[in-house]
C-alpha cells in the first residue's frame, strides 16, 4: 500500500453493497477505485455547493443594480450581434 493511503473499514447496508459490487465490475476497478472515485465526487460536490452558496451571500449582500443589468444585457447583445444568424 503506497504510504499516502490510510485504510478504512465501513459499513454499508447490503443492498447498496450489492448494487456497487455489480457496478465496479462491470467498470473492471477495485472496491478502493470505487470508493475512491465515489468519495473524489461527493467532495467535488460539497466544494461547489459551497462556493454556490457564497456566491449567493456574496449576492444577496450587494446585488446587482439596474444600470449593471443594462450594461450586461447590451454587451452580450453586442456580441451576439456579430455572430451569425443570431439577431
């Protein structure tokens, strides 16, 4: 075992145990890859909503006004303007 891992024990209800048993070897990995690669996900997942979740403090603390708006909706329609077939 390579020394940056540190081995668990975990329980699982049987049928989620099953249901992954059939999975990673349908996908020809190891229970660790796919722990591992279920674990990488759910914390990929956390990080974003959080980050989701700032962003809409961040937000509700110093919302956009209606000149930013304007200026934003121009812009993009300045750009869509000179592609084609888009306006």
């Amino acid at each position: 075992m390579p020394n940056n891992t540190v081995k668990i024990a975990i329980s699982l209800p049987k049928q989620e145990y099953q249901f992954l048993e059939k999975f990673r070897q349908r996908l020809g990995i190891s229970r660790s890859a796919m722990i591992d690669k279920a674990v990488c996900f759910w914390l990929k997942c956390q990080q974003e909503e959080e980050f989701v979740k700032k962003y809409e403090d961040s937000y509700r603390k110093k919302p956009e006004n209606v000149s930013e708006i304007m200026a934003r909706e121009k812009a993009g329609m300045e750009v869509l303007s000179k592609e084609e077939g888009w306006i």
